[in-house]
C-alpha cells in the first residue's frame, strides 16, 4: 500500500525497496494524538488511509488547525532533515493507517536518490502555494475563506466521480480552525453554498459538482 503514495511513484524499485525495508504499519483511531510539538524526529510519516489535521497553538493558547492531510500524503519530514524538535501537533481525525518510516532511511533516500528530493521540493511548494492563496484571502467575506478551505482540500485530496470531486464531510469545528472563522458562521456559509447548488453534503461526504463555479464565489 505504501507504493500507491505519490511520493514513490516514478521512484527506481530498487530505491524502493530499500527505504520501505523498515516501515511499520499501525492503525491509529479518531482522536488520537501522533505527534507532540517539541517531540523530536524520530520518524517520517505516509497517510495510508484516513486523515490527519497539523495544529498548533496562538500566544492566547487558542487551538490552530495549519493544515489537514489525508491518504497518499506525509508529515513529519522537516523535523527529519532539520533535526529539530517538531513544531506542530498531529491528529488522527478518522480512522488512519500510518506508515511509519525510520528518519535515517528518509534522509538516506533523499540525499541518495534525486527524483526523491525533486517530489520533497514539489511537496514543499505545493504547501507554500496553499499557505500564500490563504493568507491572500484572510481579509476576504466568510464565503469567500470557506469556499478556499473546500478548494484546499479538493486540490489535496478531492476524488473526481461522475457527481463533482468528492473530499470528506468534516466538522464544522475543523472547518472553523482552518478558515479562521467562528463555527456558526461556517455552518452557515456552508448552508448557504448548499442552497446555491455549489455543494452537497452527506454524512460522511461532501460533494463539490463544479470546481470552478465554487472557484469563482472567491473574492
């Protein structure tokens, strides 16, 4: 399952095979905590299934949420090749299964294979680009931030069926955390983008028919 990751693909087998030798499946439930900021980087980590959200904490101890990473995605490469503490908590927000690589085989493979550090730079400027596009509209309406959160997460984990690009139905509190808008005003931004036709929501789904028509409510 660890080769299906986006990361590896392209990769020489032998490359392969010889970093994921020592991976270590485990399958974590809801709510629970992977990582402690200041916890050093003992690990790199490959989403297999299930999501996580990144979180840290503002000078008045107000929860955060930076980011949410679903299957096919990985964290805790920076505290790896920084060899620092990490900066941020991880969060199971489902249930997740979690390739645990040694940081000495990620370092390795990096620094051995090019096309490795080739994907770690386009990873890196994809997140860079996400963080930008956000902080572009931090001054924008509600409609607008909660519109790119969906749009954030469409881009990094949204499943294209015949109904729209499909992402999950995450809480109204995630949702909050990520566009820095207060729950009850997400929940109504999202009932509003219901009603316009622009979103569907199931229990476990949220579906988004036309991408670009929800582009366009950004401001």
């Amino acid at each position: 399952m660890i080769l299906s990751t986006s990361f590896f693909q392209g990769l020489p087998s032998e490359a392969i095979d010889k970093a994921t030798s020592h991976i270590v499946g485990r399958q974590h439930p809801p709510n629970q905590v992977i990582l402690l900021e200041n916890d050093w980087g003992s690990s790199v980590y490959f989403i297999l299934n299930g999501w996580v959200k990144i979180r840290t904490y503002n000078l008045d101890g107000k929860e955060v949420t930076l980011n949410i990473l679903g299957k096919g995605e990985i964290f805790g490469e920076m505290a790896a090749l920084d060899e620092v503490p990490r900066s941020t908590d991880v969060i199971t927000l489902a249930p997740t299964l979690i390739g645990n690589m040694p940081a000495t085989d990620f370092v390795e493979l990096i620094s051995s294979e090019p096309k490795a550090g080739i994907r770690l730079a386009q990873l890196m400027g994809r997140r860079l680009r996400q963080v930008n596009r956000r902080l572009r509209l931090r001054e924008s309406d509600s409609t607008s931030r909660v519109a790119d959160i969906l749009l954030f997460l469409a881009e990094g984990q949204g499943q294209t069926t015949d109904e729209g690009t499909q992402i999950p139905n995450l809480p109204h509190r995630e949702l909050s955390g990520l566009s820095g808008l207060a729950r009850e005003t997400v929940t109504r931004v999202l009932s509003k983008l219901e009603k316009k036709g622009l979103i569907h929501r199931d229990r476990d789904v949220l579906r988004i028919p036309d991408v670009h028509a929800l582009e366009r409510m950004l401001v």
